[in-house]
C-alpha cells in the first residue's frame, strides 16, 4: 500500500464521521469504528448481514444513493 492510502485510511479511521466503502459491485471493502458504532454493529456483523446492511441504508442494486445518517 502505498503511502497516499495509508494516509487516506488514517484519516478516516481517525475521523468522527461513519464511513462504509464499497466496490463497484457494491461489496463492503472498508468500513470505520464510527460507522458500526452508528449503526449499533459488531465488525462480525457487516459481512454475515451485508446485504440486509445495504438495503437498509439503501444502497441496492444498481442504485447509488448518498444517505446521511
């Protein structure tokens, strides 16, 4: 990993803001502590409840939508 991301991962882990990253196939690659502490989640659970994740802050297929919380 090259230094820029290093910083960029830094940041949002350090940031008061939730942040919940995904691909472009709308798969989770990155979330932060704030983001569970949010949504009232144990890291565990974003992967075994992903897809109900999504719907719920309503990002399905093939629709991006920006939701503040």
């Amino acid at each position: 990993m090259d230094f820029f991301n290093e910083l960029m991962i830094k940041v949002i882990e350090e940031t008061s803001d939730g942040f919940l990253i995904l691909n472009p196939k709308k798969e989770i690659i990155f979330f932060n502590e704030v983001f569970l502490r949010m949504m009232g989640l144990r890291s565990i659970d974003i992967f075994s409840q992903e897809k109900e994740l999504l719907r719920t802050i309503r990002i399905e297929d093939g629709k991006d939508k920006k939701l503040t919380i």
